[in-house]
C-alpha cells in the first residue's frame, strides 16, 4: 500500500516535478501518480525498480544477475 504522501495527481507531478525528483534522491521511495482516466502509475527510481525485476525472475526461477548500471555508466 502506498503512504498519503506517496499518491500525487498527474497535475501535482509536472508542476512539482524537479521538487519530486530531488525528494526521491534523498528518499528513494515508489510514487502512485493518479490520473483522471484511471490509468494510474507508478514512478519508482531504476535501483527499486531492478530489485523488483530481479526479485521476480528469481521467484520464477529464472537466473538473473543485477546490471550495476550505475558503475557501468560512471555515474
């Protein structure tokens, strides 16, 4: 489930959008971004993002090592 402070409407992400950003820098955390059609989403950062993949292909049974995108970008 996600937090009051984890559910933001579309309208809230573009208008807050580099505020938002430099938030999930600090506090990686996923955001449910809600919209007026129903299709909601949700903006996770690419490390939970690869945890979550992994974590998935494993529990199917499907061998998987982590990118460590960062280091292999120089980031």
């Amino acid at each position: 489930m996600f937090k009051l402070g984890q559910i933001i409407t579309s309208t809230q992400l573009l208008r807050r959008y580099r505020e938002i950003l430099r938030l999930l820098e600090v506090e990686p955390q996923p955001l449910l971004i809600t919209q007026r059609n129903g299709a909601h989403m949700v903006l996770v950062n690419a490390e939970i993002f690869e945890e979550l993949t992994l974590a998935r292909l494993h529990s199917d049974g499907i061998p998987a090592q982590a990118s460590h995108f960062k280091g292999s970008l120089g980031l």
